[in-house]
C-alpha cells in the first residue's frame, strides 16, 4: 500500500486533513449541536450511553464528538494523519482527552487493522469511502465491524454517469495542477451557489442559503466546497447498487435519503436484522426518490 505521503506528492490524493484543519477553529457548540441532531435522526436513537461506536475516516472528528456527547465509547481512525491530529484537536478542546474517545490511524483497506478493533454497535463512514481508491473492496471491509444487531450509517457519492466522469477530470487536474486549485474552488462554490442566491434575494432574504447550510451537518459551505471539488480518489455509486451490494451480504436498510439523481451523497443506515419486504418499501418511500 503506498504511503499517503506519496500519493499526495503524485497527485494522487486529496489533503482532506489539511481542509478539516482549517474548520476546526469554527467549531463550537452550535455546530457540535447541529451534528449530534442529525446524529439522532439518521440512527433513530435519543441517545448512545452504553454503545460502542467507530468513525471510520474521521475527518474533522466532528461527529466522532457528537457520538461522544450521546454518550459512545468511541473509536475515530483516518488514512490522513493531519485528519487524525484533527480529531485530537477536537478531543482535547471539547471532551478533556477522554480516555472514551481514541484517535489513531489506520485505513479502511487494511483488513488487518480492521480485524484488530473488534466490533461496535455503530459503524459511522459518511463520505468517506468513496475517497479510498478502492471503494467496493472498502464497503466490504467495513461489514466486519458492526456487531449482531449493530448499524452502518454510510454516505456515498451519487453516480451521474457522463457528469461524475467529468467531475473525476475536474478533481485529477486540482491535485496535479496547484496553481489552479483556488480557480477551481471559486468557479466551483459560484456554479452552485448562482440559483440559490438569486432566489435569496428575490424573495428578500439575501445569504439564507448559507446560513441554513450550516443548520444541516454543522458543516462548513466553502470547506465542502473545497473537500469536494478536491476529493479525489472519487468512485459513485447508484443507491440500488449500495442496497443490493448489503442485502446479499446480510445487512439490511434501515434508512435511505437519496439526493434525488443529483450531485452529492446518497444516505444509508443498514443493520443485521432482517426487515420484512413492507418495511423495507416504507422506509424507501419516506426518504424520497431512489431511482437516479
């Protein structure tokens, strides 16, 4: 397996640990709120005293935190050693380096790694394995983690067929072209916010869209922006594909929010206990659309 070091310097790879090193000074309690609300309503839980929970691809650690103020036993590993620093960070500042709550790193793609952490009652990777350069092979490792009658809370990029594939151009000439990787960004962040703010300021709430986007995940619109048109390795995936890739393996949907056949991550919450057909239908139909 090479080194994130070198697959940095090739261009290979995204510093995602260097952008989430950038949103930690915006963390506060009203986005570590934010997060452990959408927290409680992705797993159906008011809260997680007694369970165990990992954070594969920690990122900013920001969720890592959540789970901890739900009260987990948590366990947040990342591929980017500057995204593990981050999660210290986190830990130090808002949870007193909690001996709960362990940051290290480690890889989705090594099973062995995997093997050696056990098994926990929540299994949290949103957006994350999509960026590993082998993302099938990265969903199947995961599944040995979740504990009988644990969950899997995964986020995977939506396949857009021809516009993924131009994406994935976009996202190689970012990492191997640094002069142009502001260009990018600010072209990029004025592509999707164009709509939005105009329809802000012609209903006379100019700048609603940003604000309500931090209400969402607690997260940072630029820094999104930034991780996204810089995420790479980039794989998509269509949500039947996610779905049946599970089912055959024995988790089973739970939850399912699509972003309806456009840009961003499809959402899933599976766990080992089998649903009936019914149940699986309601929980389609409640999320929204599923065909892409």
């Amino acid at each position: 397996m090479k080194s994130h070091t070198r697959e940095v310097k090739e261009g290979n790879r995204f510093e995602f640990g260097k952008n989430w090193s950038l949103f930690l000074s915006g963390i506060d309690e009203d986005r570590i709120r934010v997060a452990v609300e959408s927290l409680q309503q992705y797993l159906g839980v008011n809260d997680l005293r007694g369970k165990t929970f990992v954070d594969v691809g920690c990122g900013s650690g920001l969720f890592s935190l959540a789970a901890r103020r739900l009260g987990a036993r948590v366990h947040s590993f990342d591929y980017d050693p500057e995204s593990v620093a981050c999660g210290r960070e986190l830990r130090r500042r808002f949870d007193n380096d909690s001996s709960d709550w362990t940051v290290e790193e480690g890889s989705a793609l090594d099973p062995e790694y995997l093997k050696s952490l056990g098994t926990f009652d929540v299994v949290y990777s949103w957006g994350v394995l999509h960026h590993t350069g082998s993302m099938w092979q990265a969903l199947e490792n995961v599944i040995g983690l979740v504990a009988s009658g644990g969950k899997l809370f995964i986020a995977i990029y939506n396949d857009q067929g021809t516009i993924s594939r131009r994406w994935t151009a976009v996202k190689k000439l970012y990492n191997r072209a640094p002069a142009l990787r502001f260009p990018i960004s600010f072209l990029t962040a004025a592509h999707f916010l164009w709509r939005p703010m105009l329809k802000d300021i012609l209903k006379g709430r100019p700048g609603a869209f940003i604000s309500s986007y931090r209400n969402r995940r607690g997260m940072s619109y630029w820094r999104d922006i930034v991780d996204w048109v810089g995420g790479y390795p980039f794989e998509v995936a269509k949500p039947e594909q996610i779905i049946h890739f599970y089912r055959d393996r024995g988790l089973w949907l739970r939850y399912l929010k699509t972003c309806g056949g456009a840009l961003g991550c499809n959402e899933f919450v599976f766990d080992s206990t089998p649903n009936s057909p019914s149940e699986t239908s309601r929980h389609l139909v409640s999320t929204g659309q599923t065909n892409n």
